[in-house]
C-alpha cells in the first residue's frame, strides 16, 4: 500500500513529466538538438531499457546465447539447432527470468528460433546485421552474443517487421508462386534459344512463343511434324503474321541435339505451369478459410480496361480480387495501375494491418522510398540512393512505371514530374505516391477517386498563374489574363 507522502510524490513527478512532454512539442527541432545536447553533456551513463534481455549468436550448426552474469553462473551457453535443444534453451531462457531477446537475421537459420522463443511467450527482436557492428579487434562468437545483449539492454537495437503467421502463409505461396513464373521464363528462353539455333525464327512472327499458336506448333514439331505449311496452319486468327510469313520462318535445320533440348525445355516449361495451378489451387482454398473483413460489403468495380482483362500472361486462374477484398475489406486495385498481381504482393509482405508504422511517412521510409538527403548545419550537403530488394517497393515502381500512358490525375502528375525529373525520379517519387494511398486505404478505410488529368491541368495551371502572379508583383510588374480566345 502506497501512503499519501508517496502517492502525492508520484502524482507530482507524473506532472513534471508531462509539462517536459508539453515543452518538448512546443520546441522547434533546432531547440530540442541543443536540448538533446545539454542532456548528453550532463549524463554520459546510459539508460537501461531491457534490463531482462539476452543475445543469441545464430549459426548453422549452432547457437550461442548470453544472458547478464547476475542470473547464471555459465552466463553464455552452446545450443544445437535441433527442436529438442531449442526448447531447452526456452526454458533455461525462462529460468534466468529473461523477457526479451535479440537476434540477427542470418539466413533463414533464425527462423525455427524465433518461432519456439515466440511460443513460449518471450519478446525477440530481429535486427539488422548493420546495428551490431562489434568493436574493431578479434570476434567469437561468445563475443556476439554478450555484445547483442549490451546493446539489446541499453535500447540500441531496433527490432525488424516481420508480419502475422496468417499474412506469412499468403506470403509462402505467392513467393512460391512467383519464383515458379521466374522458372517457366527461364524455359521459355532457352526453347527460343534452341529453335534459333535451328534457325526456326519463330519470335520473329510471334510476340511469345509461350501462347496458343507457339506452343501448338511447339508441340507439333515434338511430335515429328516437319512440313512447314502444316505446322503455319496452327496459327491463331488474332496473330497479325500470315501463314506464308510464318511457313518461311518455319524453314530451318531440324538437329536431333537440340530437338532433344527444346523437348526438354517444354517439358519444364509444362511442368511450371502444372505447378503454378497447384499453388492456385492451394491460395484460393486459404483465403477462402480466412475471415470475412468485408462486412457484407459489395466487391467494387473493376476499372481494368477491356484490352488488359483479355491479357492473362501469368495471372492466377481463380478471382484472386475477390479473395483479397473479402480478407482485408478493401479493394486496392482502385488506385491506378495498381493490378490484382501489385495488391497480393503488397498484401502477402506488408499485410493489411498498418497500425505497425506510425505514419505513412514511416511506411513510405520502411519501403526506401524517402528521400536520402545528407544534411550537416540544417543545409542538404548530398543526396544519395537507398537500395533496397524489398518486393512492396519492386511492385509499387513497377505499377509507377505504368502511369506513363494513363489518362488520370496520378498519369498526369507522373508526366510533369518525368518532364521536370526525369524518368528514375519520377517513377520513385509516385512510387511513394502510390504507398501513401495504399496506407490510407488499408489504415483508415479511404476510397480513392481519380478527378482525372484535366482537373490535375487545370490544378497545375492555377498554380502557375498564382507563382507568375507573386513574381511579377515582386519585380515591380503586374500579371494580367489575356480572354480566352
């Protein structure tokens, strides 16, 4: 029981505290660094965030934990990578009284570590192999893993996103599914490759080998057809090259070498794709046992043009738009060019909870796609390039690239900033454009309208008369409109 003296000291140190906060917020940033200053100059010790945390050193063969001296008299211990020995080291993790843990994120070793440590109800952080540089000199891995727990117990560790199991096993199979159309690509060259080596020049009067004319005549010649009349009349009313143009280009040298590699080319290149419905098969049963976020709410819309709904390429053979707007309660591909295939991946890596960043602003900063300005005395002293493989940001400039030759506001923003930019900066910056609506419509439930390119125009427009007008009354001059003519 607390007494009154100690009740009324808490309760005025809790005042104190806030009217700092107050104080705090009130400042400017030039301010709160020569507060920030004052503080470090005064107190050189460091504050203890975790005083119940330990470090693991990951390896392949094994792991070293390290825990504060005080709680075991072997403070640092060896672990195999078997489950056996990880659930013991759970418990002894336990019993040293331990609540948080840091690890790197080395290869995909971490993985069955931080899923046993998660289930026994331990707070692990996985962070980044750049924040723990150890001191220059010779390095163990005893060593790593006593380091990892002073900087996790001082708080200079930050710990890495990683998303719900439910969003991690969408992720398994769309990455699965994706690396497989990276395999069947992969066929697909190396059947040009043969039959160019044959000099049957096919892709000259066909866009993609891998559609309905190319592989009928692919699988024809595999079956020892030769004559090239026969094999040009599989040829599909839609393809723009005649029979006669694709009969010449069918003239070759027929080498039983490379008819054994174009055999074996096709049959990986089929196999994929028996693959790829599997995992299509496997993705829409999940999403069909997941929860209904949509709240009875009707599917919108789709704004796909005519032209891209006939073309399928690669894309799932099931409503994958339907799947994902009855699990997250939205409909991404309202913002332009934002297709079925850009929504899936921005689901399956980032999920549809976005409490996880603060702001869009952090959101924007966790995809790389910030600005990387050098800043020294408040001047910008360089930009540099932030380099990333994260596949939200891959999609997301992918689906920037394609505004070239739309017709909408954000196609019209896209042009002037590639006029005015260039094309590699103007792609980044709607790239960012494009996470912030994505963050407001899965954050706060938005609907995104397109007012069009002519209201974006006249938007710039108006802009330009106010900057011309501002201008001309600073020199001295008077702006006036000439009548329409």
């Amino acid at each position: 029981m607390k007494t009154k003296q100690q009740e009324g000291a808490s309760k005025t140190s809790r005042q104190a505290a806030a009217g700092s906060q107050d104080k705090w917020h009130e400042m400017n940033r030039k301010q709160r660094r020569e507060m920030m200053r004052k503080i470090q100059n005064e107190d050189l010790r460091l504050e203890v965030v975790h005083p119940d945390a330990a470090g693991i050193d990951i390896g392949n063969e094994s792991h070293y934990v390290a825990v504060p001296p005080s709680r075991d008299s072997q403070s640092v211990r060896r672990f195999g990578c078997t489950t056996a020995e990880l659930k013991a080291m759970a418990a002894w993790l336990n019993q040293c009284s331990i609540h948080t843990v840091a690890m790197q994120s080395t290869s995909v070793y971490w993985i069955a570590v931080y899923d046993i440590l998660e289930q026994v109800g331990l707070e692990v952080y996985l962070v980044n192999a750049r924040d723990t540089k150890n001191l220059p000199g010779r390095k163990s891995d005893v060593q790593e893993s006593q380091w990892l727990m002073k900087l996790h117990t001082y708080g200079l560790l930050r710990n890495s996103f990683r998303p719900s199991q439910e969003v991690r096993t969408i992720r398994t199979y769309w990455r699965q599914r994706n690396d497989l159309v990276r395999a069947a690509v992969r066929h697909i060259h190396r059947i040009q490759k043969a039959l160019t080596q044959m000099n049957i020049q096919l892709a000259n009067v066909l866009s993609d080998v891998s559609g309905m004319t190319g592989q009928a005549i692919i699988k024809a010649i595999l079956a020892g057809e030769r004559d090239p009349r026969k094999l040009a009349a599989f040829r599909d009313p839609r393809v723009k090259a005649s029979e006669e143009q694709i009969a010449l280009s069918l003239e070759g040298n027929w080498q039983q070498d490379l008819l054994f590699v174009l055999h074996q080319e096709q049959d990986g290149y089929e196999f994929c794709q028996r693959q790829m419905t599997e995992c299509d098969r496997q993705l829409n049963h999940y999403l069909e046992q997941t929860e209904d976020r949509s709240q009875g709410a009707p599917l919108p819309e789709e704004k796909r043009t005519e032209r891209l709904k006939k073309k399928k390429g690669n894309k799932p053979q099931f409503d994958l738009r339907e799947g994902l707007f009855r699990m997250t309660g939205t409909d991404l591909t309202q913002i332009d060019c934002v297709d079925v295939m850009t929504a899936t991946t921005v689901i399956s890596e980032a999920g549809w909870d976005m409490s996880k960043w603060e702001t869009e602003h952090h959101f924007v900063s966790w995809l790389r796609l910030c600005p990387d300005n050098r800043i020294s005395g408040e001047k910008i002293i360089g930009k540099g390039r932030l380099p990333t493989n994260n596949r939200v940001t891959t999609a997301l400039k992918i689906s920037a690239s394609n505004l070239r030759l739309s017709n909408t506001y954000l196609g019209a923003q896209f042009r002037r900033l590639r006029t005015k930019l260039g094309a590699p900066i103007a792609i980044k910056a709607m790239a960012a454009k494009l996470a912030r609506l994505v963050y407001r419509i899965l954050r706060y439930g938005m609907k995104y309208v397109d007012r069009g390119a002519a209201f974006y125009e006249a938007q710039h427009r108006q802009l330009q008369i106010k900057h011309l007008k501002w201008k001309a009354a600073k020199l001295g001059f008077k702006v006036v409109e000439a009548p329409a003519a």
